[in-house]
C-alpha cells in the first residue's frame, strides 16, 4: 500500500494559496536581482512580503536544533547547487543564482525555485539555465495517471545528458502537504516504467538540479551550502504540482 497520502480537492485549494504566494515572492523579487544587489537585502525583502501576506517562510528555522537555517530563501549563486544560505555577498554581472522560495499558509506548504540570471551570462551557462528549465517542463510532461516516478527522471536525465550537462543525484523532489517534506521521494534521473505508479491527489516538487560538470556534490562546513565538485555552474527550477484526472496542475504558479 503506497504510503503516499491523496490530497482532498479542500487540501488542493489551500495548497493552490500557498503556491500563489511562493509564485508571488518571485514576482516582487524580480526587479531586485541585478548586479550590485545584496543576497541579505533580497532575503529581506522575502521575507517582509511572505509575511505581509500571512504566511510564514518554510525553510527559516529548519532542519536540526543544533543547526536550523538560518534564512527565508536558499539562494544559490553559480558553483552552489542548493540551500545556499543569504549572506552580506553582492550579485555581479553574469552571476546565476538559484532562489528557492517556501511558504507555510493556513497550515499547508508551497515551494518552487527559479534560477535567475544576472545581466549577460556567459553561452555555456545561458544554455545550462535553458536546458534545466526544459528539464523541469520535460519532467512535468511525463505526469499523468498510471505514469511512474521513473518516467520523470528518465525524461529529465534524457534531456540534460543529450546537451552534455549531468543530473545530481542526491537532492530529490519530495511530496509536500502539511508537511514539507512527504512521501515519494521524486528522482531527476531514472528508468522508464519503474518505481511508484501516479495517482490524481498526488501532490508533489519536481527540482531538477542540473550541472555544468560532473555530478557530484560537496556539503560545506556551514552544514546547509551544497556546491559541484568540480566548482562548475548549476542551476536548478522547481514547482509543486498535483496529479489530475488527465495529468497534472502546478500549484506553485
């Protein structure tokens, strides 16, 4: 019995405000993220709105007592994968950098990220962005009842590995509800036809992290920044999505 819970049409509602919010924080920062601006003042700015609008920022005093993060947003600048921690570091031109947004509202998760470029990025590192905003879209398409998990990460896998660029392994899409993190765990890479089969209810993040270079990962001392072995560019796009009846509806829009 799949230990994954169906979301009730009420649940789905709620969860759809959340998104909107999360959607919404992207918009009001936009115009912020340029050359110059402060990764502390656009956290900020974050959180100020999240706020405002009733909610409260998902990842701000996460994870272990000894070691919670320590901010609104994981932002992740260039060589740094994920769950980059907001600092006095400015932005300058032909950064990327990964904004990663929660919110928890009327007692229910939305989260997504975006990967921004900073004015003129470089050929190789506009076609990473692309490539790992069509990963996450090739993902998406794959979603529909009687579908399975492995289909997702095979067609992201499939994509990004057919441009040259590689797919992390150790940071996944999770189910997300009243809880953050929920069952399944969602690969960006796999084999068609295995693993879990998609039910309508099922809500859920596709994330894809995508890399210039190799694959693998390095956790710094801080406890939270991952970034690529090899110091090589990363980007990353997430949304939270529901299955349908005839395939799927991103809440995070």
């Amino acid at each position: 019995m799949s230990r994954v819970a169906l979301k009730s049409a009420r649940e789905i509602e709620i969860m759809r405000k959340a998104g909107g919010l999360v959607a919404e924080t992207f918009r009001i920062l936009e115009p912020f993220v340029k050359p110059g601006a402060k990764l502390k003042d656009l956290d900020r700015i974050a959180e100020e709105h999240i706020r405002k609008a009733g909610a409260v920022p998902a990842y701000l005093g996460y994870g272990p007592r000894n070691n919670p993060f320590p901010a609104t947003l994981c932002m992740s600048v260039n060589e740094v994968i994920c769950h980059g921690i907001p600092d006095d570091r400015e932005l300058k031109e032909g950064d990327i950098v990964g904004v990663d947004v929660g919110v928890l509202l009327n007692g229910y998760y939305g989260d997504a990220c975006y990967t921004y470029k900073v004015g003129q990025v470089s050929p190789e590192v506009d076609a990473l962005v692309e490539t790992t905003r069509q990963c996450l879209q090739a993902g998406l398409e794959t979603v529909r009842p009687g579908s399975r998990l492995g289909d997702i990460g095979h067609a992201i896998q499939t994509l990004a590995e057919s441009r040259g660029f590689s797919v992390v392994q150790e940071y996944t899409g999770h189910g997300i509800g009243k809880r953050l993190h929920e069952e399944p765990t969602v690969y960006h890479r796999g084999v068609r036809y295995t693993g879990l089969k998609l039910q309508p209810g099922m809500v859920f993040t596709i994330e894809p992290m995508i890399n210039l270079g190799v694959p693998d990962t390095r956790l710094l001392s801080d406890g939270w920044t991952v970034i690529t072995a090899d110091k090589k560019p990363s980007a990353q796009f997430e949304h939270t999505l529901v299955v349908t009846p005839r395939g799927y509806d991103i809440l995070t829009l």
